[in-house]
C-alpha cells in the first residue's frame, strides 16, 4: 500500500511529553524505517511527518533513501530503508520515555495497515528504535508497545524493549542509512562507530545488498532522486 491516508492519524499510545515539565531533559531518539508494499517511499515520507506530528518531538535529521534487497524471504519487492533522528522529552526515566515512543511506533505502524505476517514478509510499515540516547535497555513492554507480529513470529514474541535494538549491528539494511546519518555514533555495547560495524557489514552482505535512492530534502520533507555518492 502507498499510506496516503484519508483523514489524520489519531494515536492511542501515551503521550510523549509534557512539554512544560520536561522540555529541558531530552534524549536523541534513532528510528528505522522500512517498508516494501505500494508506494513505499511514500508510506516513509508521510511516516516521518506522522511521527514529528506528537507534541515534544524535533526532527533532528533523516538519512538518505535506500533501496535494500529482501533478507530471509527473498521472492519479494526490494524495500525502501531509512533511518531519522529525533528529540523526544525523556519524561520521568528513560525506560518510561522509550516505552512511550515504541508505543506510538507501533500504533502508527497499525495507523499504516501493518498486518501480522510471518518473519521476513512484505511489509507495509516497521518502525524500530534503534538507540535511544546513551540508554542500554532491556524493560518490559506494555500491551500497546508490542508487535503486531509477536504472536506469529517468535523472533519478536519477547514481551521485553531491548535498546539499542539487539540485531542492528548485523543488519546492513539498518546500519546504511544509520551510518548515512549518524557515521561517528557508537551505541551502547557496540564497543565501535556504525560506520565501523557498516563496513564489517558489507563485506559480508556484498555491496549490491544497498544503494541510495534519494536525498532528504529538509524544507520540502521529502526525498529527492539522487545517486550513490
């Protein structure tokens, strides 16, 4: 599906932010992005726009536009990978202020159409936290801050949020268009940059397994068609 959707998103999740109380104790949020069904540079466009849409969130900055080929099932459409930073309120301790945010990931990935479907199927919307601050979490998720797919995919049936994502360092997928935008970033427990575990990467991945599509255009909030630099 290309996600144009037909009136606004309305979220359930909890709130992000008092932005009175809390305005001065933010974290830097990295979200992934990916999608591989209709128009899928359209679904992350308006994804992006939806989720700097919450009250206390301040788009810091979004990688290029990758196209990435299938992992797992790979009788499928390439997908449409980026990566976008934000500065969200950390509220009353980082565990609560990432649990709020992968609460309103999830919501807007169902907000989307996302449908529960086996590992490495099409996708219409995934949205993962990927690092969040200096943060090294392993927290119980709410009801709301779970996957649609955890009940059909045993890789995501654990109930509990572990930050920076456990498979991010594996992933080239992730790690390009993370490392497009935050290259010197060395997350939590990684013990090296992204750009570092980029490379490792794709030497093992092979450098057909990504290519750059678009560039993030700041005052149209939109990728633009580009080639690889």
């Amino acid at each position: 599906m290309g996600a144009s959707l037909a009136g606004p998103i309305v979220f359930t999740a909890p709130a992000l932010v008092d932005t009175d109380r809390v305005s001065e104790r933010r974290v830097r949020a990295y979200i992934g992005l990916g999608a591989n069904v209709g128009d899928a540079q359209a679904t992350l466009t308006e994804a992006i726009a939806a989720v700097t849409a919450r009250p206390g969130v301040r788009l810091h900055g979004v990688s290029r536009l990758f196209a990435t080929a299938p992992v797992g099932v790979t009788e499928q459409a390439e997908f449409r990978n980026a990566v976008m930073a934000i500065d969200v309120p950390v509220g009353g301790d980082r565990e609560t202020g990432a649990l709020a945010l992968l609460a309103v990931l999830k919501e807007l990935e169902r907000a989307f159409g996302r449908r529960v479907g086996r590992r490495w199927a099409p996708r219409e919307l995934d949205l993962d936290l990927l690092v969040f601050g200096r943060a090294s979490l392993a927290v119980e998720r709410p009801a709301e801050a779970r996957s649609i797919d955890a009940d059909a995919d045993p890789t995501k049936a654990s109930k509990l949020l572990v930050v920076p994502h456990p498979a991010a360092a594996t992933r080239l997928f992730v790690l390009a268009p993370l490392g497009d935008l935050a290259p010197g970033l060395v997350p939590p427990g990684w013990g090296v940059t992204v750009e570092t575990a980029r490379r490792r990467q794709a030497r093992i991945e092979g450098a057909d397994a990504v290519r750059v599509i678009g560039s993030w255009d700041p005052a149209a909030r939109r990728w633009r068609a580009d080639q690889p630099r």
